[in-house]
C-alpha cells in the first residue's frame, strides 16, 4: 500500500505541469468533493488511507452481483452462472 500511495503522489505532482491536466483534475475533484482539492489535501486523502480501508472495497466490489459485457461472438461465452461459481472458487 506504501508503493501505491508513492506511486499516486507522484503523479498528482506530474500532473500540475499542464494547465489542461490541472483544470481536468479540478473538475474532477469538484465532481466529488464539491470542490477543486489542494495538492495538499489530496496528498492527506492519500495518506490517509489504511489497508483495512483497501481490503473493505476490495471485499464490496468482489461480493456485489457480477456485471458481464460481451463483444463479437459470444457463441463460446461461458454462462453468467459458469463464470459466476469460476469466480467464487477463485475467491475462496
């Protein structure tokens, strides 16, 4: 989780360079926020985040109902019920 956190700061400091990636990350971060974020405060949201928080989001996105998109033939496509139990035994 060190890593990762290093890995975001990094690239919120690369990101200020440009004025378009600037303007881009305040809207986003008004989208969200309800307002543009300082570097700081962005920083302290990443610094803030513990493993137990990774592993809480981790759990909710891999126990909520699968989403399954196809594209091309999907003659070969396993069923919704086949890929469904693959991934629980995967899980466990």
């Amino acid at each position: 989780i060190s890593h990762t956190k290093t890995q975001l700061k990094s690239h919120i400091i690369m990101a200020s360079e440009s004025t378009s990636a600037r303007c881009d990350k305040n809207a986003r971060k008004t989208l969200l926020f309800g307002k543009p974020l300082s570097m700081a405060d962005s920083v302290a949201k990443i610094n803030a985040v513990t493993k137990d928080d990774v592993q809480k989001l981790a759990n909710k996105i891999f126990r909520s109902k699968l989403t399954l998109s196809t594209l091309g033939a999907i003659e070969k496509t396993p069923s919704y019920e086949e890929i469904t139990e693959a991934l629980s035994v995967a899980l466990v």
